[in-house]
C-alpha cells in the first residue's frame, strides 16, 4: 500500500463521515439544522472533488511509476 492508496481511503472516509452528518442534520428540524446540513452538503461535494483528484492522481502514478 502507497501513500496515495492510504491518502484516498482517508478522504473516502471522510467524505462517509461528512454525508452520515449532513443526512443526520437534513433530519433534525430548526433553520440552524437547515444551515448546518447545507454546509455539511458542501464540504461533503469538496471532500469529493478531493477524493476523486488523489484517484486520479494515483492511476497516473502508477501507469507512469510501474507501481
């Protein structure tokens, strides 16, 4: 296992935790729940973008590093 492989699961991770949270929050009633579900929205679609570049990333590495 390479840096990227352990990089891609800790955002995989991450992005698992954010979207249990955000459905939590969807869940629970009250405009503060309704703001924090939105922001938690957010951060789970960023936590994805970044999951998906260290994938990226770490098919290149290995078709261009032999790995």
């Amino acid at each position: 296992m390479n840096l990227f492989d352990i990089l891609f699961l800790v955002a995989i991770a991450a992005v698992t935790v954010t979207l249990a949270f955000g459905l939590k929050t969807l869940f629970t009633e009250g405009p503060e729940a309704r703001s924090r579900s939105n922001k938690l929205m957010r951060l789970r679609v960023a936590l994805q973008a970044v999951a998906v570049v260290l994938l990226c990333l770490g098919m290149w590495w290995r078709s261009t590093h032999g790995g």
